[in-house]
C-alpha cells in the first residue's frame, strides 16, 4: 500500500482526506476504534500528522495539539450536544451513524 494516497508524494486526495478521517470518532462513535479497523488509515492519519503543514494548517482556528498528540482520541461526549447535532443533521438529509 502506497504511503499517501494516490502515488508517493502528499498530494490533494490526502490534504482533503486527512480532516475527515482525523474526526472519525465524531461521526462513527466513540467507540469506534481506527486503529482496529483499519490499521493502514490510522498509520497514514499519524504520518501526515507529522507534517508541519499539516499541523499548521489544521490548527486553524484554534489550537487542536493535544488533539493530535493524544492519537486523534475525541474527548468525552456531550450527549445533549451530540443529540441535537444528530437532530441537526438528520434535518440536512445527512446520514447518521447509529
């Protein structure tokens, strides 16, 4: 399996990817487990963390270091937040991970 995406060098696909994959806990649970499931994405996720940019570029615009350090492990849940954000998104037509 190549080390980026597509092809040797960090290209697009992982720039717009990398957002959406770091925040998998959000959307699957905090419960889900990356690192389990698929051990590839996860060593991806922490490699292009280590970019500069990278870390640059998603710490805007507040500060998420510890977020990455602590192995992109969300922080507790707010149920009541998670439920209206769930209510929210149902409304949006988006689909809602049980």
């Amino acid at each position: 399996m190549p080390k980026k995406q597509i092809g040797e060098k960090f290209s697009v696909a992982d720039i717009s990817t990398f957002g959406w994959v770091a925040v998998n806990q959000w959307a699957l649970g905090a419960d889900f487990d990356l690192e389990k499931s698929f051990p590839f994405l996860h060593a991806w996720l922490l490699r292009n963390a280590q970019r500069p940019a990278v870390l640059k570029g998603y710490n805007v615009p507040v500060d998420k270091t510890e977020f990455v350090q602590g192995g992109f492990k969300m922080p507790p849940v707010n149920e009541a937040e998670l439920a209206r954000t769930r209510e929210w998104m149902k409304n949006q037509n988006v689909t809602v991970p049980k």
